[in-house]
C-alpha cells in the first residue's frame, strides 16, 4: 500500500509540475479596449513604453500568420498612444506585432519625445525601413505587413514605393488614408494654391511642430511624387478604410483609391451607428474587423456594427 500511495504521489507531483509548465509556457491574453483613447493611460502609466502584445522580440512567426505585422502610426502619434486596441488585439490573434515611433524629437523630455510624425516625411520613413529590417532579421520572416493609421498609411507608402520596401511587404492596410492628400480637389487646392505663392515641401517644412504636415495637402510636392505613376506598387495587396467623418482627411473620399489588388471600405456602409471620426476609426471594432480580414482574407468573419462615437470611440 505505501509503494502504491508513493507510486501515486510522484505522478501526482509529475502531473502538477506538467500542468504548471503547460500554464507558463501559454500565450497570453491581452485585454482589448474599445477605444483609441486608450492609448493615453498606457503612455501616463508607462511612458515611452509600448502597447501590451508589440515589440515581443522572442516572437516567431506561425504558419498560419507567416508575416510580421508592423503598425505605423498616425501624426501626433506614437508605438503606445496609437495603438492600444491593435497590438492586443492582434497579438491575441496569433500575429507577431512590432510598433515604433518615428518622426520623434528623442532628445526633448516626455511627454514631448513621445510625439511623432513631425519630421518631414523622408526621414520617417527612413526609420521605418530601418525598423522593418529590424523587424525581419529578428523574426526570419521574409515580409511584413503594414498597418498604418493616418500619416502612418502614407509612410508605408512611401516605403515600398521610394525606400526598398516593395520586396519586404506582403500587405499594406491603411485607416484614414490621404492618398489625394488632404484639403483640397484638383479644382481648389491649398497645396497647389502655396505652391504658386513659391511655398513648396522644402520651405513648408519650417511649418511650426509638424515639418510633415503640410506635405500632406492636395497639390504638395510630395502627394504629387506619391501619385504620379499611379499610387500603388505591384504585388502588394492594398486594403483602405475610410470614415465619412473624417474631419483631418477632406474630403474622406481621398482615401478611396481604386487600383489592382485593392480593396476599399468606407466604415458607416451597412452600419449608420458607427460614427468613426479621424481619430476614432483607429479604435473602432467595426474597423478593427475590416482589418483582421484585409490580413487574412482567407479566414473571414463577421464585422460587428455598433455605436462608436467620434473622438472617444
């Protein structure tokens, strides 16, 4: 009986050591917020931190989500107070996510430094191609893909279209994008209009704070170089999500780009209730769902409509 009972206790023991293992080793997690507001919190409670599910660098990519997904924030933004939904969201979902903060002044105090997207939009970029490597050399993935919010699907942009990217990336899905620039139409255009004043990119980037931000406009220099020849590069597949209430993109319709490969959304169609503004759209799980499938189209679900209203989500 004492052999059996000892026997019995060591499997026992053997069990709960299996058992503990098994809990450790389990992917966590990660609660998701419901609103792109969230963000701020994080950054109070940790600043210059990253979003709970990013910049995990033990990650490796699964067969079922081979590509590294990298988030590209919008202007004022940054790897943590941008993507508090996304990175949680997308980690639970089995993908290796990575966030950065480009367009920074690194040297000035926080909260200051944790603002980016103010440099002029090359040298965001160059950070971000820097960052993408980082990115691939870490996961052994051969690609990534983008998701960009704002001036972020711009960036992303112009990565695979004028620095090397357009072998490294499989997907670029973008949320709010200015692909015609913002404030303007071919007929009035406050890019075009201070460019024939003699105000072009070069001098814009003097602009006050944000260097990048009146490269932005319909008609800049840099709009223009993006467009001609056509906005996408080949072999990339592009998803855009667009809100009516866009109040930073002007009209919300130069976000809707057709071209090959391309998929365009405009949130409220089929759902009245989402009231997504600029902001907002990046926290909304109407949105959120377009972007899931747009990753992995071959596994498609349901997208929720429901309330978000502008600015909190």
């Amino acid at each position: 009986m004492r052999r059996f009972v000892s026997v019995s206790g060591i499997l026992f023991l053997a069990f709960v050591m299996w058992a503990g293992v098994g809990v450790a080793s389990a992917a966590p997690v990660y609660p998701v917020p419901d609103s792109f507001l969230a963000g701020v919190p994080l950054e109070l409670g940790n600043p210059g931190g990253t979003a709970p599910g990013s910049n995990d660098w033990s990650c490796r990519p699964s067969d079922a989500h081979p590509e590294p997904v990298v988030l590209v924030h919008g202007t004022g933004g940054a790897r943590q107070t941008n993507w508090a939904v996304y990175a949680p969201l997308l980690a639970n979902e089995g993908y290796c996510v990575y966030s950065l903060t480009y367009g920074n002044f690194p040297d000035l105090p926080w909260p200051l430094d944790a603002i980016g997207g103010m440099t002029p939009i090359d040298t965001g970029t160059a950070q971000i191609a820097a960052f993408v490597d980082e990115v691939l050399s870490s996961t052994g993935a051969a690609k990534v893909d983008l998701v960009g919010h704002s001036q972020g699907t711009v960036q992303a942009n112009n990565y695979v279209k004028f620095f090397g990217g357009a072998d490294k990336v499989a997907k670029i899905v973008s949320l709010a994008p200015p692909w015609h620039g913002t404030y303007g139409n071919d007929q009035v255009s406050v890019g075009r209009f201070m460019r024939s004043l003699g105000i072009d990119d070069e001098v814009a980037a003097g602009f006050p704070v944000c260097e990048a931000c009146p490269e932005m406009l319909q008609g800049s220099a840099f709009i223009d170089r993006m467009r001609a020849g056509g906005v996408y590069v080949p072999g990339i597949d592009y998803t855009n999500i667009a809100t009516r209430y866009d109040e930073l993109v002007v009209p919300y319709t130069s976000g809707i780009e057709p071209g090959p490969d391309t998929t365009n959304i405009v949130v409220q169609d089929g759902c009245e209730q989402d009231y997504s503004d600029h902001v907002a759209v990046a926290g909304s799980a109407r949105a959120a769902g377009f972007v899931l499938n747009a990753l992995d189209p071959e596994h498609p679900r349901d997208v929720p409509c429901r309330f978000v209203a502008p600015v909190a989500g």
